[in-house]
C-alpha cells in the first residue's frame, strides 16, 4: 500500500515506522522539519515539509497514487480538514483522523470519515486494563451505532447455547476465545467455563445487554 501521514510526532512517526517496517510505501507530512527526527534512520518512505491540508504539499508526497492517507497531527481542525481534502479532493478511499474532541469525532464520523478520539479511547482502555469497569470497546461502526465488545457473563449461562443467549439478551456473539483460541459459534455452540465472548450489539442496547448477561439466568418454566 501507498500511505501519507500527516503529522510526525509521537503517533505519526510510530505509525510511519509500523507500515514501512511491513514493507508499505510511507510519506510522512509535517511541518517542522526537525520533527523527522523521531523517525528511525532504517526509515525507508520519504517526508514533505509543509501544512498537511495543503494541496501542493500532499500532491508531493504522492497523495494521487496513495491508498490510504491518516491525519494524526495535534490539531483537530487540521487533522479533519486534511482528511476531507484527502477523500473529497483527491479520492482517497481509507481515510482516517485524529480527534481530541470526542464529540467533533461522532459528528465527522457521521460523515464517513472515520476518527480516534484519544482521550476517550486511552481512558476506556485504561480503565478495562485496571478491572474497575466495562471492557472496551474492541470495533464499532463509522456511525457509532454497532459496536462489538467483550461481555462480562454470569456462571449461570454456562451450558446454555449461542442461540438462547443471543435470544435472551439481545446481543450477537462475534466471537468466542476459548483456551487460546477463537472460534465463531453456531447457534448450537454451548458456553464453556473460562470463555471470553464478545458480541455485536446496538450502542442503544449495550446497557440492557451488559445488565442480562452479567446477571444469573432466569430459568423459564
């Protein structure tokens, strides 16, 4: 793949790095030149000099050819008026942006653009890592409204199937990790001791689901 990156600090030159260690065509934009510093010297890709939203300068670092383009520079507006120019001007199809604001993040991704909101990302997953909340949340949809998560499941559902958990909460099961590995369950599938399960679930319904699954089933009679 062909990618620009606009921004070299922390993130982008990690990022930089990633990609062009796993063999892909890297350009990275900025506009300090003493920001490239941060790039390893095995750094194969090239960098640009200069405003990252502006037209000349990603022309120059090849955003025609590119593939996929990410704005991880520290500014918001920069980083979603370059991603726009990248999809609307020149084409780009995977476009990506960097959003401190966690709400400027859902309007643009309302609009197809899909974004990190740091702040809310590092809290969430710090607060999974430390066992005092929620897991987070490991994928959702550019709208917001799908998301996919690991659940929290009462002993209670262990023996029942996929098909009557999903009935009775509400929720899809994506994926199952048991013992080291993953499997996508059938409806028959049954629920083992010590199963990791995340789910596809409606952002609306997340609450309801969490609350019936990590609650002990009511046998029906």
């Amino acid at each position: 793949m062909r990618v620009v990156i606009m921004g070299c600090g922390r993130v982008g030159s990690s990022l930089a790095q990633a990609l062009d260690n796993k063999g892909h065509t890297v350009a990275v934009v900025d506009r300090e030149e003493s920001a490239f510093r941060r790039l390893s010297p095995s750094f194969s890709g090239t960098t640009v000099r200069g405003v990252g939203f502006d037209r000349d300068v990603l022309e120059a670092a090849g955003i025609a050819e590119a593939d996929a383009f990410a704005a991880v520079s520290s500014g918001d507006n920069s980083n979603i008026i370059a991603a726009r120019v990248a999809r609307e001007t020149f084409g780009v199809e995977r476009v990506v942006a960097r959003i401190y604001d966690a709400k400027r993040a859902a309007v643009y991704e309302r609009l197809g653009i899909p974004t990190v909101a740091t702040v809310p990302w590092t809290t969430q997953r710090f607060v999974a890592a430390l066992g005092v909340g929620d897991a987070a949340t490991a994928w959702r949809d550019p709208s917001g409204s799908v998301l996919v998560t690991q659940i929290t499941v009462h002993e209670s559902w262990i023996g029942q199937t996929a098909k009557v958990f999903q009935e009775e909460t509400g929720a899809r099961i994506a994926f199952i990790s048991r013992v080291g590995t993953s499997l996508l369950p059938e409806p028959r599938t049954v629920l083992q001791q010590d199963d990791t399960v995340y789910v596809a679930v409606l952002r609306d319904h997340r609450d309801e689901a969490f609350a019936i699954a990590g609650a002990p089933r009511e046998e029906s009679e």
